[in-house]
C-alpha cells in the first residue's frame, strides 16, 4: 500500500477502533470521488469519523446541522446588500468547504435536502442565477439516523444515488469499547491529532486511482452483475448505469489501496454491498441481502 494511505488509515484506526474495514471503505469513497453516507444509531462515532478524515487528511471541514427549519440557503450561502457601496455581496455558504459534514440529513425537509444534489453531481452551485465552482477535493460525508426515528424525511433515490456509498458502522467490537471506556475522549485526541495528507496530496491520490487499470474481462463482471440486478424479479428495480460507474470506481480506489495497479473481482466484491446497498430495494420489504445473493449467482471470471 502507498504509505501516505497507510500512515493515514493507522491514524483514523487510532481513533475511530475497531473498524477498519468501514475506515477503508471511506477512504476508498473519497479517492473514487464519490460521497458518504452513514446510517446508524446515535452515538456510534459517525461524526467523529467525518471530523477525523478532515483532521487527518489536512481538508477544510464545515458541518451543517440538518433540522426541520433549515433552509437551502442556510446551506449554500446568500447575497447580502452592502449601503456603503451600494450593491450586493455574496456570503457563501457552508458548502463551500473541502469536507461537509450533512449531520441528520434526513431530519431537513426534501425541498432543504434538494440543495446538495447539484453540489454533489457537478461540483458546484447555483446561487441567484450564477454558478459557483466548489473547492477541490469536495467530500460530503452525510449521516443519517435510522428512519423509524421520529422526526425524520426519507431521502428520496435520487438523493440516495449521489452518494457513492453508504456505511454502518454498528457498536465496537468489546475490547475496542474497553479502550474507550478506558482512553480519553475521542476529540481530544483528534485535537492532537497532525494532518498526515494535505488537499494536494488527495488529490493527486485521487487521479492516481482513476488510472488503476480495469480490464475488459473485469468490466464484463461488473456489467455481470449490474444486468443480474435488472433481471432479477425480487428487486423493485435494477442498478442503473451510474451505478455500475460508481462500482468501477470504488473497485479501482480499493485496489490502489490494497497496493495494486489493477482491478481484481475481489476488489468489485469488497466494494459491492457498500456501493449497491442503498440502490437496491427488495419487493418482500428487504427480508433477504439482495447485494451478496447477486454476488453468489454471478460467476467470477
């Protein structure tokens, strides 16, 4: 593995314990580009996963919390008009920032959470009628609390396919829970914590994995699997072709993790259920994991 990922990854393990598949997995959606969404319970270490990819990775961090009265300018920014000099001045939002954090996304109304779909896709905004380009590298990392919860709007798919993956991270194995119950807390440490990466290094990292190679047999497994999901009758729908994008990607930012300069089935595996989780919806209510039975009834090549 390169070691500025290794050095990096060794310093989220140093904070968020005991989940380094879900840490990989992150690192793996900012190389690819895409963006993060965490569904889980409260008090899991969600935000202090965003905080220390931020901290750790040298990127700009601003966090939005999502409420019910929140506005899509409360997000993207607003002109304020200046007397002295008699015009209007842009004051830009919190999305202008290297890492957002979308703290409770799904607790904003869908008008509020239609904000970020543009910022998302194409890496910039539309504020009164001019466009406004966001930094480089732009991550949003957004959680979101289980939907049964009260007070919550379900994200609509089209939200939901923004993000390139979605991750749980669920209660610390035991002895990492002991670590914490014993250690100090978790942002404190982060306070001490030096960047390992700056924006620069990412980003150059970033076009590194672009370039991992992907062969056409490897393509033709991916496009295996994205046509088994179209066909396969306990799916509402099939993944679409933006899915099968964000697949390569993912497959090609977790090779170069793993140190190789080439996709392998294994890595489109490793990836799978975090990329295509979320885009799948069964029509028995998600009683079976559609991801791994779409994993088993496609032959490796």
């Amino acid at each position: 593995m390169n070691a500025d990922l290794q050095a990096a990854l060794q310093a989220l393990d140093s904070i968020i314990l005991g989940k380094p598949r879900q840490l990989k997995l992150a690192l793996a959606c900012l190389l690819a580009r895409g963006h993060l969404l965490i569904e889980d319970l409260p008090g899991v270490g969600k935000t202090t996963l965003a905080l220390a990819l931020a901290r750790i990775l040298g990127l700009e961090f601003a966090r939005i919390q999502f409420t019910s009265d929140l506005l899509p300018s409360d997000i993207l920014g607003v002109s304020i008009y200046e007397a002295a000099g008699g015009r209007f001045r842009f004051t830009p939002g919190p999305i202008f920032a290297q890492l957002v954090l979308a703290d409770e996304v799904n607790r904003a109304s869908p008008k509020t959470q239609s904000a970020l779909l543009e910022a998302m896709a194409e890496r910039q905004v539309t504020v009164e009628g001019a466009t406004r380009p966001l930094p480089e590298p732009f991550f949003v990392v957004a959680t979101q609390n289980p939907s049964e919860q009260v007070g919550t709007f379900p994200l609509p798919e089209s939200q939901l396919d923004r993000f390139l993956m979605r991750l749980s991270l669920g209660y610390p194995p035991a002895l990492a829970e002991r670590q914490l119950l014993a250690a100090a807390d978790r942002r404190e440490l982060l306070a001490e914590q030096p960047a390992v990466l700056n924006p620069q290094r990412v980003i150059q990292l970033q076009q590194t994995a672009q370039k991992v190679r992907a062969t056409p047999p490897l393509l033709n497994y991916v496009l295996a699997l994205v046509q088994a999901s179209r066909d396969d009758g306990g799916l509402r729908q099939g993944l679409s072709p933006r899915a099968g994008l964000a697949l390569r990607r993912a497959a090609q930012a977790w090779a170069l993790l793993e140190g190789r300069d080439g996709v392998i089935p294994e890595d489109v595996q490793a990836v799978f259920a975090a990329v295509v989780g979320h885009r799948l919806n069964a029509t028995d209510g998600g009683a079976a994991d559609p991801a791994s039975r779409l994993l088993r009834q496609v032959a490796i090549p």
